[in-house]
C-alpha cells in the first residue's frame, strides 16, 4: 500500500530462463522504479509456470498506462503471457450482494468510508430491502431485486444488466444467499468473489455451522473464494478459524463466524483488488 | 448465551470448604435450574480467594430478582462476598465514546443493531462531530463535547453530567484519544473499557504502532481493559494479536490493528456485559 | 496442574435439578477441599444430559481412594452417573505406537523425561525398528512387532497380549502409520488416541498433505481423537492450524505440519490423561 | 526448500533504478534458472535500502560457487552490496548451548536425525551435565563448560575456543540461561540466536512467565533473536503467542511456553540456516 500512484503488472507464463531478467530490464530500460515485486515459479502441477507482480512509480516512467501496455505487448507476446497491468489512480467498481445478514455490509462500508477500502461502490443489490435506508444513507443506490425460486432468471437478468450498467469490475457476495447461476458464473470469471462460512473443504454447501456443531470440531472456520459452477470448489483466496469450545451451541458459533467471515473477506477482498491473486488451475496465488 | 431468561450471579469470597456446596445447595432447595456454572480457585497472590459465576433459569425459581438477592445476602455475608446478581432481561445502558475513527463505532453499532449485543446504547459521546448523522441515522443520541486542553475539567464535567442523566452501566472507549482523569476514573471503577492499540504491557501511551515498527515485532496486538488512574495499566480483559512482516510500513499495521481492536473490543464488552469478568487486584478473573 | 496429590471425580448424568449441590454438598460434608471444577450442560442433542469435574485434595478428605468411591456409589446410582475417580498420585500407563516418523516420539519422551507428562511408558510398540535404539536409551522396553499386510492378526494378537500383559491404561497412535482393527477399537474404547495429519473432516484417509495441496487451502492442520472403527471419525479432543502459502510445496506442509502434530497430540493426550475429555455420543466434552 | 542443489544469493544496497535488471540479467546470461527470489524496499528508515534473495539450481550455471562470487562481485562493488553467496550442498556448522531444560535440545536433535535441519552439529555446550548421555547417544560431543559466577572469562575463553575449534557457522542458544559477554557478541554479529520466553520487547530479563503472571496478560509468547550485547534488546527474527487464562498458574504458563518456545527458535533457526534472514540496523528482513 503506497500513498504514491503506481502501476502494477501481474502475469504469468511458461517458466523458464530470464524471466525476471526481461521484465526488469524492460523497467529499468525506462528508469522505472520497483516499489514492490514478488516472484513465484510453480514446479509441482505438471509443467512449470512463472507467477510475477512488479508496482512501478507511475511518475518514474516517460509514459501513461496506454504506452506502457503497448511496449510492453511485445514480451509479453513473446512469454506467452496472461498479464493486465492497473493503475493505482483508477478506482475499481465494486457491487456488494447482500442479503438479510448486516455484518459483512457494515465492515465493507466502514473500511469503504474510511478510505482504507479505495473503491466506488457504484450500487449495492440484495434480495431484501433490509439494508436499503442503511446503504442510501452513505449515498450508494441500492437495488431490491428478489429472487423468486420459480424463476430465477429473470432476477439475474436483472443482476447481470445493473452489473453492466454501472461497468462493475467486481462482484462481492457478502452473505448473499443465492446461488449464482452456472451462466453468470461463467461470464464473469475472477470476478465474484464469496465468503462461505466453513473452513473449506468441510462443511460445504447449507447450514455449514450445524455441520459444525454435529461433527464436534475444535475450530471453525471462513473461506473467501472465487465463485465457479461447482458450489463453494471455487479457487480459495483467503481462509482464517477461530477456537470453539464444547460450551459453544450453534448460536454462539454463527456469532463468531461473523467476526471470521468479515475479516476473511476483507482480506480476500483487497488482495483481490491489489491484483494480488493470480489464479492458477482451480488454486490461487496470493502475493502479499 | 441463552435464549431463555436468567439471573447471573457472580462473586468472589474468601476461599474455605464447602462455597459450592452452600451456594448450589440455596439454589437447588429453591429448585433452580443451573444453566451454566463456573468457579475459580486463585491461591497463588497471598491468601485463596474463590471467584464463581452461575446462570439461573429465572422461570425456575420461585421469585423475582429483588426477593433472590434478599434471600441470597446472609449467604453473601456469611461468606464475605463482594457478589451481584443480574437479570438478563434488564438490558445495560453503554455510553459509546469515539473521535475520528470509525472501525470500533461501526463494529459496535453492526451489532447491536443486529441484537448480538442486546444493549442500549442511550448516547454516543464525541469531542469531534464526525460521526453524528451517522450515530442519529440510527436513532442514537449524539453529543459532541469538544475537549480543550486547557480546560479539560469543564469537557468531564460534561461528560459526568450526559452519563448521569442516561444512567449509563458502562462507558466504551471506543478508540477516543482522550486520556480519562483520574477523578472519573475513581467515580467509575470497573465501569471504563478502554481498547489500547498495542499488546501491552509493550508499547504504552502514544503511536504505538510508531514504536512497534522501531522495534521490529513480528506480531502486533490489541488490548481491552479497565481504565484506572495509571494511563494503560489498568486490568487486562482480553488480548490478541496478528502476524506482520518487514514488509509492512505503519500504514498497514495501523490497517492490521484496527481489525484486531475491534476483535478485542467486542469481546471483551461482550465479558463484561455478561458479567463474566470479575477484577482481582490489577489482574481479570474471566469466565468464558 | 496442582503440586499436591488429588482426586479427579468425573461424571455425567442426565440434567435435573440439584446436581452440583448433591456432589458439592457430599465433598463439603466430609470437609473436602475443591481445588478445580467445572459443569457443562449440554440441551441441545435431545435430551440434556450434564458433565462435570472436580479436583479435591486428596488430603483434605478423611478416606482414602477405595472408601471415596464406596461413599460416592450411592449418589452416582441416584443421579445415573457414568462416572469415576482417580488419584493423582497413581501414574498413567500409556503404551507409545510409532512407525518411522520421529516428531511425536521424541515429543512425547522429552515431555515425559522432564516430568512435563508424569506418566509411565511401560513399552513403545513399533511395526519398524528404526527407533529401538533411541527408545532403550531412555530405559523404556521397545517391541517390535511387524504387520504382515496379509495376515495382520497376529501382529494385533502379539499387541493386544503386550498392552495387557503391562496393564495399559492408554495407547498413542503417535503417527502409527497402521489401521487399527475394529475390534481392538470396540476392545478399548475411549482408550486409544490417534493422531490425525489434517484439520478433520477435511482430508481423511491417506496423504491428506497431498489433498490440501491439491484444494489449495491456505491453512493446514492436526486432529487428536479417539480410534473408533470408522476410520478418522472417532471423537475429536483438539485441533490446530498454522498458515501455508501458495510457495509451499507438499514437503513444506509436511515439515509445518510435524509442528502442529506434536504440539496438537501433547495436548489431547494431556487432556485425556487428566481425565479432562468426557465422551458425550461422537462429541468431547474437554474442561481444559 | 528444494531437493535440487542451488546457491542462495543474498545482499542489500542502497535503493536506484535497476537493481532487479541487473542482478537478474546477469544471472539470466548464464542461463541460471532462478528457483526462488525475494526483494524488499525499505524507504522508512531515512534513505531507502534494498534487500534481495535468489536461489539459483547450481547445475543451471555454467561455473561453481568460487567464479560465481568472482564473476559477480563487480557488481556487487557498482552497487555498494553487503553480499553472500551459499551453496545449499554445504552444510553450516551449529553449536547448541543448553542448560537444564531439556525441550529445545530434544526438538532440535529431532529435526535433526530426520534430515529435516540439514546441518552439522559439531559439538553440544553447556554450563551443567545433564545432558551429557543424551547427547553423546546421537554421536555429537558434548562439553560441559561450567560458568563460574565471580570468573566468566574462563569459560568464555573455552567456548569460543571450542566454537574456532569446531569452526562454528551459528551458535543457537537453546535455553542457555547464561548471559553472553559484550565482547563474544560483538566477534559474532548476526551468529549468535537465543530463544527468550517472553513476547518482546514485554518482560525483559528474568523470569518473564513470573512478570506475565503479575501483570495478568491474556497470551504469552516467545521471541528468536540475534543476540547483541544489550540484554533481549537485538534484532528480532522469529515471536508466536500462545493464549492462557486466568486459571493458568505460573508452572502451567511455563510448560505453554516451552512449545511456544522450541516451534519459535526452530522457526528463526531455519530463516537464519536458509540466509533468509536480512539484518537491517536493529531490525530484520526475512524473505519467508
């Protein structure tokens, strides 16, 4: 977290030699300064592949973001490249999906207000109106729109259009509790991002903390993802438990999963938005 | 927590045979149901003193909570105890004290709406005004009490007058950069919950963060406790920490900390509330 | 941990009222003095049902274990208790089972040289001989005793004869790398603890470090639970975590996960040889 | 951690443009493959630093540890590098120093014979000779120094003959309660690594569980440190907590701490064995 504006560049390739070589010459080329770089070559999956992320002072380059993805097309052709490079100054566009539980909504607009979260929420969308006055009152537009079981794809409809209306570049599913259809799933892939309340891979699917409580665990858990077709088997960015005891009934335990749900989420979310996490397979990397 | 009504009595005595017995023993000729029963023997500071803590179903006794403390003082003075008894449907009055930082207010205002924390809060008290359309949108009184160094006493005086006047139970510091005077730290023993933003006893008074950061810990934490006349000596409620490394400049601890103070802060009120913190000497018996 | 010699009576019962004051009212009658005790009521698996533990000084009882457990009889048929009474001053048995991994063991000996655990080893049990050299150092007989996958019968015959043959109170599956047969598991029930390389129910069976790779998790962890028949489904009595990152190989997660084994087994087996874990269905009750 | 042989590269500079460029261009020139590489920059402490680490797979370069330092040490001077160079097929040399109590020893020794500290370990020292079977049986000699109160300067004199003797890389002091004199930490900077049982910089010097106890902290801790000749005042390498309440005795806060204690000090051990351990004036930059 730099208060000066920079560039970051996440990519990933075929491992092989001077890598690092090419990308920091390329930089220092350019008498572009490195505040941060983390490297990660990944041997184990059958076939090496190179994991990068560099933050270069926006002011030490000659160029714009346009330029510097232009000249910089040319190794990534080379490298056979995923990569996307951001501005520090362009603010994401986040759209939080709520539904009737208040912890995760006020933890994200409390770090949003306070500027440590630096995004636009440009609206906020729930199957209930619970927290519509509470959102307004912070000056975001809230969107009711119900989900009815019968038919579910006219909500999404409606979900995917404001989506695209506001040119979101994020969906955060703060106990949103709907299941996203495969097809949205797939339109916006690394884009949506949940927090279930179990420490995957236990306790998938409903009602995880009774699950819990009948198997007798010791710890429970959160685990913030990238939603997929396949429920909660998304790529895991982030995870954290907390101790429980045998006092502890399914009450207490909900109560303190939501002290691990909305900071799971919370860290999952800026290293999201950090361009921090690189997917790879069904597994992240999280340079942090 | 219970969703039934109880009285929780508390106490400590001096230690000797037969405590238990002679305080269940009351309990059961009255047919009480013990919901949760909990007791501490500490002998190693000079002299045994026994500390307990019982949940009482209040349908299964046969009388109210005015008639159950009659009942129960012979016992108290036979024993000597310093002991109270609460009634779980008589809410505590929680006067919230902030200054410019929002994380603690939001967390307690989060869940108080959502009952976890069923209190009133009968004002929320500021020496700057930032926060007061948020604290009234949610129909909570707010008073801005500006502190002027030069002239504290009148600010305090203030203060005393606000607390009186709601007949608060318990003032929460919730991040309020104002050192309390001893005068009402004396007026209000065990009433003051502070969060300091370190884990003391390292790194007392001023930008502890500053001096976490000087000296290199790998680890930074939190501290919930009572406020007495000694500026952050007073008894320790709760801890925790949160792993960092070289990598990370005050900025990030100070984003870090404030998700672990608000952690600590809500724990330790919660004790407190359920009087499940009892004070021995400068050091905290508490009955999780 | 007390320094003086006491009784441990722990029981459960169905709940009613007047539990404690019956078994506090017998210990205080004989003017016994309670160094530790704890209550548990558990209403949430139909039907309550009560659990508790006491420590009395032995010393300040005017009978000794034999007459403590004849007065008590009465009571305990009254209330329906399973219960019992052990004494400090009589060590544990506890026969170590190890394969080729030597965290556990050497965990588990320096705790016991150090008086750390006050128990007896009467023998460790191993399918290998890797650590026979080691164990002898430390005066504890070593049986080597090989399972032949094809007729593992008589290996757990030559097992059941030892373990009775040195009056066995406990055995410690400390990472035995062999499956215990059901009927040595229905022979000692609530006496055989296991330790178990993931944070159960994730990753049960073989290689779970390989599975956690394999999800992508980003913590990893250990279970310490009683041997049932239903391989990794036994009462779980402790569980821990640590972090992992995507930099982590397999064998990184193996070295990380050595740490929370040993630290994980030590204090389970603590808990049970302080007769702290009362079994409540496939749950622990664990007064720590 | 990687099974191939590979030479680690670590070295900090003054921050410029193109450090990155150069070190891994000239790496990348003769074709070495980098495994692993870590860069910090340091722009807090008045004059910005830079801190790097790479593992290169030795038989990836075209020459051997000798010409490789040759090779890059022009670079080194144009950068004004502090510099190593190591080869992972070399293993360092540790002297272990232990006292009375036995849990680091053990947990050190098992790391050990499992390959899993791949290091030599010339000789054991200590001040008392209880340890003395116990390690002679794992084929290391061992030394009983004794310290005598009113003339140190003897034994200090035999320690660091035995250490030149032995040609000692690290000594690690594994709960040697002795005080290291000025002089022996000042010929060893950054060699010497103690395990002190408290969360520093909280409870300096003595008996630090007796000053947790009096001050009633809700989590202990221990910190690996360099030592330097200010007492507990060095470079901080490697803290964990562990939490307790207020039924925890000083002797159970003892036996907490000795896991804590021995999982710390292994921890900072294998960050400082690996050359993953950066000092930086009285702070450290450790590339995990």
């Amino acid at each position: 977290m730099h208060s000066q504006r920079y560039y970051t560049l996440s990519a990933s390739c075929p491992d092989r030699v001077g890598i690092v070589a090419r990308v920091s010459g390329f930089i220092a080329e350019q008498h572009g300064w490195i505040l941060e770089s983390s490297y990660h070559s990944d041997d184990a999956n059958g076939g090496s592949r190179y994991f990068m992320r560099l933050e270069v002072k926006a002011d030490s380059l000659p160029f714009h973001l346009a330029e510097f993805r232009e000249r910089f097309l040319p190794i990534a052709e080379e490298m056979q490249m995923d990569w996307k490079i951001s501005d520090s100054a362009v603010k994401k566009r986040v759209v939080i999906f709520v539904s009737q539980q208040e912890h995760c909504l006020y933890d994200l607009l409390a770090r949003w207000q306070s500027k440590e979260l630096d995004i636009e929420i440009p609206c906020v969308i729930s199957n209930h109106d619970a927290f519509k006055s509470f959102v307004e009152w912070h000056g975001i537009p809230f969107h009711h729109v119900p989900v009815n079981p019968d038919d579910k794809e006219a909500a999404y409809a409606e979900v995917h259009r404001l989506y695209e209306e506001v040119r979101g570049d994020t969906m955060v599913l703060a106990r949103y509790m709907q299941i996203i259809p495969p097809a949205m799933c797939a339109a916006y892939p690394g884009q949506i991002i949940n927090i279930h309340h179990s420490f995957l891979p236990s306790f998938v699917g409903a009602k995880p903390y009774h699950q819990a409580y009948q198997r007798g665990v010791k710890l429970i858990g959160a685990t913030c993802h990238y939603v997929t077709a396949d429920l909660d088997q998304g790529p895991i960015i982030e995870q954290d438990v907390i101790r429980i005891d045998h006092s502890d009934s399914v009450a207490d335990m909900v109560r303190y999963g939501k002290d691990i749900e909305k900071a799971v989420l919370a860290r999952g979310l800026r290293y999201h938005l950090e361009d921090r996490v690189l997917v790879h397979g069904n597994k992240t990397v999280v340079f942090r």
